[in-house]
C-alpha cells in the first residue's frame, strides 16, 4: 500500500514559494539551450545529453543530488548520476532498482510526478532498505521523482534530491518535468 502522506507533485505552500529571480530564469534558459545544443551535437550518443540533463535539473532547482534512470523489463536502470554522497550512493547507484512498493514503482504506477517533501517521515518507504540507506546514511530528506513519458508509457525517469527539508516549488517541478520531456525526446531521436 503506497504511503500516504506523499504528495504527487504538489509543491510548498505558498508561503513557503521561493520567487525565481532574472538571474535564475536565465540559468534556466542557458540550461535548456545547452541540452538543446549536445541533442544534435550527439546524435548517436545518449550519455552526454543524458548527462547534461542531470546535471542542469540538479543544478537549477538547488538539489544536493539527481539521476537519471531507463525503464527496462528488469527495473530502472542508471544511466546518469550527479553528487550523491558517497554513503548513500552505493544504494542508490545499483545498477537496476526494482523495488516493487518504492518511490519508483509509485511514479511508474500513476504516470506523474511524486513529490516527498521530507521522506524521513515516510514509514512505508522507510521499511525499503534502500531507501532508508538514502535517509539515514546519505541524509537524502526531499526527493522529487519525474517520469520519462512516451504515449502514456513509462520510458524513464529523473529524480532531484536534497539533504535537507526543503520542498520543491511549482516551478521546479515544471523544470524537472520540462527535462524528462528532453531526455525522451533525446531517447526517441536516437531510436530512429
């Protein structure tokens, strides 16, 4: 049964919203031009785009770490990986995830993005080993989890974590949501 008290992509409160500054809005822009620019500059080769991605949504929505991971038949596999700490990264860094109640398995399920403002007080993803690792060895306490979408099929996902209590805000979401559309769009690319 999954937790309750995640919320699907529902950001802070308004109260707690963080105004996007010019300075920031150009990052984001520079960011996205930068992804646009490795798409066809590596037509043949995912891993830079990949690893571009996962960089500029860590970067750009102030998280401690991020990845990128592929839906196969046997779970998510890793493809791309910014700044986990070190004590939580060999848990986090497996080579295939498939835990069937975790927070991957959830996004996968419902299509759409979770948000888990303080996955310290998440009991049900807490019983997950790994995901506890996450918690008590890495620090990992906000986590945003963004699926990869073609027609409605689950082809990846981005997730975006911080090591402190810090929901993240709509504008965020939307970021990391604009760069799980490029990784597809990148992914398709190659395909043809």
């Amino acid at each position: 049964m999954p937790p309750r008290r995640s919320r699907s992509a529902r950001p802070a409160k308004p109260s707690q919203q963080r105004l996007f500054s010019i300075s920031q809005l150009e990052e984001q822009r520079a960011a996205v031009s930068e992804v646009l620019r490795a798409i066809p500059n590596s037509p043949d080769e995912l891993q830079p785009i990949f690893d571009t991605i996962i960089q500029s949504a860590t970067s750009l929505c102030r998280a401690n770490c991020g990845n990128l991971r592929l839906a196969e038949a046997e779970g998510f596999r890793l493809v791309a990986e910014v700044s986990y700490p070190s004590s939580a990264a060999e848990r986090w860094r497996q080579p295939i995830f498939n835990i069937p109640h975790g927070p991957l398995a959830r996004v996968a399920a419902r299509k759409s993005p979770l948000h888990i403002p303080d996955l310290a007080v998440e009991s049900d993803y807490l019983k997950i080993p790994a995901v506890a690792g996450l918690v008590k060895l890495g620090g990992i306490r906000t986590m945003l989890i963004v699926p990869m979408l073609i027609n409605d099929t689950v082809i990846g996902a981005i997730t975006v974590s911080r090591t402190r209590v810090l929901p993240f805000i709509e504008k965020e979401i939307e970021m990391v949501t604009d760069f799980a559309a490029q990784a597809t769009i990148a992914l398709e690319a190659t395909r043809r």
